[in-house]
C-alpha cells in the first residue's frame, strides 16, 4: 500500500494541538484497494460522537461501496472534474443534514454546522486510520439529492470519497502537482478579540 505523505514534516503547528488535527488533510491520490468494512464503520462511529443541539444528531449518512450499482448512482452524482480522479476511490459517502427539530418540527439553524461537526471526526478519524478520506461540493446540487432520494426537509450538504493511499504521479498533471498538504492561516488572519475588524 503506497503511504500518504506526512503531513507532519511540511506543516508546522504553533500551539501545540494534538498532532491529530495536522495530520489531517485532503489527498486525490487513491489505490483502487479496498477500504474494509470495519474501517468504514470506524468513520461512521467516529461521527456519530460529534456534538449537536439539544442532542437532536441531525446528521445523516449514505455510502457506496465501489463495484456496486449504488457507486454508479453515487458517482454520477459528482461533477465531472471530481469524477476524474474519485474512480479509484473504495466508497463514496453522501453526507446529509436534517433541517428540523425532531422535537418540535421547528426549523434548526445550525443543522449543517452539527452536520460539518459529524463530518469533521469522520475525516479525523480517516487520518488516524491512514486512509484518504476528501469532501467535495462538486457535485450535482439540484438533482443529487432527487437521485440518491433525499426527501425534503433534508439537506445533501457534502460528498465524501474513501479510499487507500494511491501513487500521485498516475493523477493529471494539474492535480499531481497540488498533491501535498496545504498549511493554513495565521491566527491573526482568522481570530480577533472584541468586534469584527478583519481586512477580508
């Protein structure tokens, strides 16, 4: 199985976080090797332990395993650009928001950000497990959730591929020179005290 490369030797943290949250980033580069079953159930249970209002859980998770007829619709949900280098992914994850309370039918306004909490250990998870796991908004906005029968009342908010670690060199061009983990802005660009007063 080819390695990911370390994202702990190109990325340098200044405040000593857990070394997990550096590890952590979004590589194309895929095997076609499988990710197991026990494995997916690991991301699965990492995000079901996320936190969320009033306990309400309103993430929702759908899957396709490759070589199924569920991957071709799954697939075909994606932009053409993404589908271009997700074929060697192992599963293909649709990542879903309730948009209500279930306690009370009323709307919830932080649905998709408890959702992006569930979504943020799965990809955490992915990065302890050594495995690729990279979210996408390329995909079909309007009729993915009709394709993959996503009632109303929920939202088709991300899509996630899983894979095994490929060989960045057999990506296009493009996409194998951009094939390394991006650092990230200083805390003044993103954290000020008192009120807003940042230049963009």
């Amino acid at each position: 199985m080819t390695s990911l490369p370390d994202p702990l030797t190109v990325r340098e943290q200044q405040h000593g976080v857990h070394s997990l949250f550096v590890k952590r980033w979004s590589p194309r580069a895929m095997s076609g090797e499988k990710v197991s079953a026990d494995e997916l159930r690991t991301l699965f249970e990492a995000a079901r332990w996320a936190p969320s209002t009033y306990n309400e859980q309103e993430w929702r998770f759908l899957w396709a395993e490759k070589g199924t007829p569920h991957w071709d619709t799954f697939f075909g949900v994606l932009v053409e650009a993404n589908q271009e280098w997700c074929e060697k992914g192992s599963h293909l994850v649709a990542v879903i928001a309730r948009e209500t309370f279930v306690r009370n039918g009323n709307e919830n306004p932080v649905a998709v950000l408890d959702t992006g909490a569930a979504m943020q250990n799965f990809l955490l998870q992915a990065a302890e497990l050594g495995v690729v796991a990279h979210p996408m908004a390329g995909f079909d906005w309007e009729n993915g959730p009709k394709t993959l029968n996503i009632p109303d009342g929920f939202r088709l908010s991300a899509m996630i591929v899983v894979g095994k670690p490929g060989d960045p060199t057999e990506l296009p061009t493009e996409l194998a020179e951009r094939e390394e983990p991006t650092d990230r802005k200083e805390l003044s660009k993103i954290v000020q005290e008192g009120l807003f007063n940042f230049d963009e």
